[in-house]
C-alpha cells in the first residue's frame, strides 16, 4: 500500500515517536502534525486520505502525507478521534 511505504520513509526520515507518522495540513502554508497511526483504520479520516491521493498522490518531496483542509478542521477531526 503506498501510503504505508510514504509512513515508513517519513517516520525513518524525522524524529517521530514509534507508533505515529507525520502529516502535513493546509491550504496556503503547510503545517506538520504528528499523530497515531491508528487513525488509518478512522472512516473520517480514511475520507481525508482519498482527498489527499486525488489531489497530490502519496509522494510527497516534504517527507509526509499532505491533507489538503484548513488546520481547524483537521485538528477538529483529530480531537474528535481522540476520544
């Protein structure tokens, strides 16, 4: 799966705690996130990884996934997925 290979070339690349991978989210600047890898197996943001391949692909020259929506409603949908 290619977001599985971009998730162990990033997590090799920048200093990420085991168990999580970064992510890069935003419209104009992009802001790295660093979050748990559980939340692949999340339909909400499973949704927001079909957005991203759609519209970048999953290689990315910044060293992680990039999600293409504001910072406020990724870290909605983070915390929400917290609980």
């Amino acid at each position: 799966m290619a977001i599985l290979r971009m998730i162990k070339k990033s997590s090799a690349t920048r200093d990420i705690p085991k168990g999580h991978f970064a992510v890069y989210v935003g419209e104009m600047q992009k802001k790295r996130f660093v979050i748990p890898i559980s939340f692949l197996s999340e339909p909400l943001f499973q949704d927001l990884l079909s957005q991203a391949e759609e519209e970048f692909g999953f290689d990315h020259p910044m060293g992680g996934v990039t999600i293409p929506c504001s910072e406020d409603l990724f870290t909605d949908l983070t915390s929400r997925l917290r609980k």
